[in-house]
C-alpha cells in the first residue's frame, strides 16, 4: 500500500508540473507513458489523465462570452461551407450560393468569399467572379487558394466560348491553358480541399491532349466520389482517346484492344451510376451521350448490331446528338432504318408525342426508309414529320419523289408545290442535287399539267424549272406563256380579273428574262408587244417590242451565214409589220 501511495503522488507532482509548465527532469510526458501512469492510479483513471495532455492547461480561466460566440460562429461557418460545397458538387449552385452568403453573415473573410465566388462560376457569372478574384488579389492573397480560383474561372471561361462555337478560337485555348497550370498547381498543392478541381483538370488535360495527366486527375477525383457519373464518362473518352490514337499499327493492335475495352468497362460504369431513368436533363443528356459513344466503340470494332442497338437507345433520350447521314452510311440505310423505328418508338413511349425532336426525328425515318426503298414506310414517316413540325417542308419533296414513283401525278405536284409555296430556296436546293435528271421531271410534270388545263400548277412547275436552270431562254417563255393562259382564265370572272392582270405582269417579267437570255432572238420581243398590246393595253410598248422584233428579222435575212428559213423568216416580217401597221392607226 505504502508503494502505490508514494507512486501516486509522484505521479500528482508529475502532472502539475506537466500543467504548470514546470519540469522535474524531463520536458514532456507521452500519451503512451500516460496510459501506463494511469492503469496504476486508479483514482485517475487514462480517459481522465489523457485530458492533461501536453500543451493543454487545466488551470487555465473558462472562454469568456466573446470567445465561445467567436468560436461557435467559425464552426457555424464551416458547417455552411460544408454543406454549401455538397450542393455545388451536386449541380445545385443557387442554392450552394445561398449557404456559401449565410456562412458570410456568421463569419465574413477569404474563406467565404471563395466559395461565393466558385458558385458564381457555376451561374455563369465569370467575369463578375473574375473581378472578384482581382480584388483579392490585390489585397494580398497568394498561393494554392488564388490557383483554384483563377484556374476554376479560366476553366468556365473556356467551356462558355466552346458551346458558343468558339473552341478553335486562340483565346480559347489560352484560357485553356491557363486553367490547366494553375488548377495542376492547385490540386498538387491539396488535392482534398479543391478537389472539385480534379475533374475540370481532368477535362483540360483531355482537351490539351494531355492524356496521362487527365487520367491521374480523373482517378484522383474518383477517389473522393467513385459513383460520380461524370467521372466514369470522362475516363471512358480517356480511353477512348487513347484507343483512337493506337487505331492502325497492327504492331500496337494488342494495346489498342486493351485501351477500346476499358473505355467500354468506363462508359458502362456511368450507365450504371446513372440508373436507366435518370430525372434531371443533365442526367439523360449524359446518359444519351454515352451510349452515343458505346457506339462509336462498337463502330470502330465493327460490330454493328451492337451499334444499331446502342444508337437506338441514344435516340431513346436525345435523337438530336445523332449524326443521322453518317451513321446510315456506317451501318446501311435498312439496318439504319430499323435502328431508328426502335429509338423513334422508345422515345415516343418515354415523351409522348408532342415531345422535343418529334419533326426532326421523323424526317430522318422517312429519308432513311426512302433511300432503302420502304416507300410506305417512309410516307409515313414524313406524313408524321409534317404533323409534328409543320415547318418541315423538306418532307413535302419526298412526298412528291414517292408519289411520282407510283404514276399519282396529282399528288406529286400538289407536294411540289407545297414545298415550293413554304420554302423555295429548300425546294431549289433539293431539286439541285441533280439539275438535269430533276429539270427532265419537272419539264413532264409541265406538260401533264398543261394537258389538263391546269395552267396555275403548270406555270408554277414552270417556275420551279426556270429557278433550277435560270440560264435556259425557253424555260422563262414557257412561265410567261403558262401564266398569260392562267390570266385568260382569271379574267372571265369579275371577281378574280385583279389576279389577272397580277398573272399578266408576271408574264412580262418572265418574257423580259427570255430576252436577256436571247437578246438576237425576234419571237419573245414579239410575244412581249402581243401582251402589251392585247392583255395591258400599252400600245407604246407593244410599239417598241415589236418594232425590236421587225429589226432583228431584217438584220437575220441579211446575214449570210444564215442558215434559218428565209422563206418563213419573211412571212414572219410581213407579219410583224403589218401588226405594226394596224397598231399606229389612230
């Protein structure tokens, strides 16, 4: 008993001297060494010593008022910040914001502002975010904190310009540049506390063509978030990448096939970090874009069953990432077509009808059952592309081509002039892809219009040729002639004789193009004058036309060269002047 007694109270003297500061031949007294004192002083228990532990002081004065207030308010501080960062990590930058400016209220200095600043960044308020780092920085802050700050806002600055177009742009890339240095320098510098920089480094890095250090930024990110989605996404473009590079030297096929795999393995954990029904936007863009490049994979392995498969399920989410022509030509217009009728039915179940895309997407599955010949289906495809996106007047075009194609000639020129009534220019351009084959249709097309008195759709077909072929003389003397019989009809009604005489100056503009084609030629400054003459009553004109008309005869019978029937020729002129006779008579 004596033993312990005299041990306790050395131990007691130990500790006063350790809390006053004093020192009875040593300067400190370890954790361990105290968890032995107290397992043989069992008034003084080890959780109870372990309270006296170097450098604290049990004697000294309770926190005044002033110091717990102080104290509470930074760890309200960074209770906000904490969960304010969770939000912006979490795409929720307004509401980050919100938390970031309340823990301003409890406690206001750098480490606020920083974060206040971030979310600015995420609203897409760089340059208000910009000044603010500005200011900063003239007030002294240095280091990793203005790194961040500085590479996240050159970072946001580049990705604004890339969804405006401006990728290639060389402020672009130096912005670019600049993010990647001083995020590199930041997150080297403490990779945890900014570590929503990994991924933006990431990202960079890829952009840069720094693929090694966007893969160890991707995998560092991941370590603090492995089921960030937009992670794996981003590893799998990083395979992806490295993959497109090795494509082509057989000597390196081994690890190209190795680099195609894990990109795959990627892409495939975000699917499924992603669940098959993400709600927000982000989530099923993300969703679409990576099946989109599942495809691409598959594509490259040519597999493409596999690829008909996953672009379906792109066109499930977003049809409108789809390079509908490229990837017909990859897989086949019949294996394409099927591929869209699975998306377009997915994507119909999921949005309904009237969803975003409807027009576009059905256009594509008409223009695609159309080049694999499947007319009935393609017919309705672009019926249902008109339903959903009236504008969509390049349906009208096909409708016409697959009508004609089954002799319904009514149909397909009332299609025609459909397209051309909404859109000209789309219908010239469609019409020009093979000037003659479609000058030779719309030139047949005329003339059954013509046998059956339909003079409007025949000047309107008449029209369409001479606007695809403009330098052809015969093309703007059959509009005018088509137009002057449409006004011959027009005017027998009181009630439409105004559109007549509209048809008929029509006509003389169409008869003025023929004489600038043919200025040498007598009969369309012979035309002109009998519409003059005869519809306008402009007999000075009509004058002045035919007058032109008789010289150029003349000087064609003197020519002799002239290898035209002079004997009609000469008929023709007594024609014209006794016509110029009758009209100089009073």
């Amino acid at each position: 008993m004596k033993r312990t007694t005299i041990a306790a109270k050395r131990i007691l003297a130990s500790l006063i001297c350790i809390a006053t500061g004093a020192t009875l031949g040593f300067s400190a007294v370890s954790t361990s060494q105290m968890q032995a004192i107290g397992s043989i002083c069992s008034p003084f228990p080890a959780s109870k010593l372990a309270a006296f532990s170097p450098g604290s002081d049990p004697f000294r004065a309770p926190l005044t008022n002033q110091e717990e207030t102080a104290g509470n308010a930074l760890a309200e501080r960074e209770r906000l910040i904490a969960s304010g960062r969770k939000r912006l990590e979490s795409g929720e930058a307004t509401a980050a914001l919100a938390l970031f400016e309340e823990a301003a209220e409890v406690a206001p200095g750098v480490e606020t502002r920083t974060w206040e600043l971030r979310a600015w960044m995420e609203l897409g308020r760089i340059n208000d975010a910009l000044s603010g780092i500005d200011a900063l920085r003239r007030s002294g802050l240095k280091g990793p904190r203005l790194d961040y700050l500085y590479g996240m806002a050159w970072f946001h600055s580049a990705e604004a310009k890339r969804k405006q177009g401006a990728g290639s742009d060389p402020r672009t890339k130096i912005n670019l540049e600049d993010a990647w240095r001083l995020l590199l320098l930041a997150t080297n510098a403490d990779s945890d506390l900014y570590r929503d920089a990994l991924r933006p480094l990431a990202k960079v890095s890829m952009i840069l063509g720094k693929l090694d250090q966007a893969y160890a930024s991707a995998q560092a990110a991941l370590e603090h978030d492995p089921h960030d989605a937009r992670l794996h996404h981003l590893v799998g473009r990083i395979w992806s990448e490295r993959h497109q590079g090795l494509r082509g030297d057989p000597a390196l096929a081994l690890q190209a096939r190795e680099h195609l795999t894990s990109a795959r393995a990627s892409l495939s954990q975000c699917l499924r970090e992603l669940g098959s029904n993400p709600k927000a936007d982000v989530g099923q863009l993300l969703l679409a874009y990576t099946q989109l490049q599942l495809a691409e994979l598959s594509l490259r392995d040519r597999d493409h069953e596999r690829a008909a498969l996953e672009l379906a399920a792109t066109i499930e989410w977003y049809p409108i990432l789809i390079d509908f022509a490229r990837f017909s030509d990859e897989l086949g217009y019949a294996s394409f077509s099927d591929c869209l009728e699975r998306g377009t039915a997915a994507f119909v179940l999921r949005f309904k009808a009237g969803a975003r895309d409807m027009g576009q997407l059905h256009w594509w599955r008409g223009w695609c059952a159309f080049q694999a010949g499947r007319l009935e289906l393609s017919e309705r495809a672009f019926a249902d592309s008109i339903n959903a996106q009236p504008n969509s007047t390049n349906a009208w075009y096909y409708l016409a081509r697959i009508h004609d194609s089954r002799s319904e000639k009514r149909q397909t020129v009332d299609a025609l002039i459909e397209n051309w009534d909404k859109d000209p220019v789309d219908l010239l351009a469609s019409l020009g892809t093979d000037k003659q084959y479609h000058g030779n249709w719309l030139a047949e097309l005329s003339r059954w219009c013509r046998s059956g008195g339909h003079w409007l759709e025949a000047a309107l077909i008449a029209e369409m040729r001479a606007e695809l072929l403009p330098l052809v003389p015969s093309h703007w003397s059959d509009l005018a002639r088509d137009l002057q019989r449409e006004a011959a009809r027009r005017s027998e009604d009181p009630d439409t004789r105004e559109q007549a005489n509209n048809f008929l100056l029509e006509a003389v503009k169409a008869w003025q193009r023929a004489i600038v084609l043919e200025p040498l030629n007598p009969a369309p400054h012979a035309a002109l004058a009998r519409l003059f003459a005869n519809e306008l009553d402009d007999l000075e004109s009509a004058r002045s036309q035919l007058a032109e008309a008789i010289r150029l005869l003349h000087q064609k019978l003197n020519e002799p060269r002239n290898f035209e029937s002079k004997a009609q020729m000469t008929q023709q002129l007594a024609e014209y002047e006794s016509e110029l006779e009758r009209w100089d008579q009073p």
